[in-house]
C-alpha cells in the first residue's frame, strides 16, 4: 500500500468551498482505499488530506482522471500554499478498506 498525508493553506474564508470541490471531484479512484478530507482544528485556513491506495502507481494514474483534474482546475485559484506531503507506508487499521 501507498500512503499520503498533505496539507493544503487556503485563501482567507475558502476552506468550505475548496473541501467542497475536491470532495466533489475525489469520489471514484481506481486503487484508493482511502480519501479523508480533513479541516485543521487549530487554522481556519489549513486542510490536510489522508490517502490510502493500494499502490504509489494507482495514486499517480489518479492525478489524470478528468474529474481530478477538474476539480484541481475548480480548487486551484483558493490555494494558497502546499504545505508539508509525507509519503507512508500503511499496514492496517480500523476503517481502511481492504485491496
């Protein structure tokens, strides 16, 4: 397995709309087992995503599906800044959803 944690700075009062979109456009990926939209408790202008796939080949194919694209079209005037992206190696856990 493939894992990803990113964190994504969002203009000032955009994080909903920007959550929005990528949830919109982050539905149907070959290979994820999980996509987790998550806001930071602490900045209103912070999101941080968690994926796990079953492959690091899987999540690259992912980034040219025209509803990633789309949304990455849609989101992209809100962001900011990228912030931190930590690759993982997944063993398990509760909710995961198995290959």
């Amino acid at each position: 397995m493939y894992g990803l944690i990113g964190k994504i700075i969002v203009q000032s009062e955009k994080r909903d709309e920007l959550i929005r979109i990528i949830l919109d456009g982050t539905d149907n990926m070959p290979g994820c087992l999980s996509y987790i939209i998550c806001k930071d408790a602490m900045n209103d202008n912070t999101i941080w995503i968690t994926e796990v796939w079953d492959s690091k080949k899987s999540h690259q194919a992912s980034l040219s599906l025209p509803s990633v694209q789309a949304a990455l079209g849609k989101g992209r005037p809100f962001i900011e800044d990228f912030g931190e992206q930590i690759e993982t190696v997944p063993v398990g856990g509760y909710g995961l959803m198995k290959a």
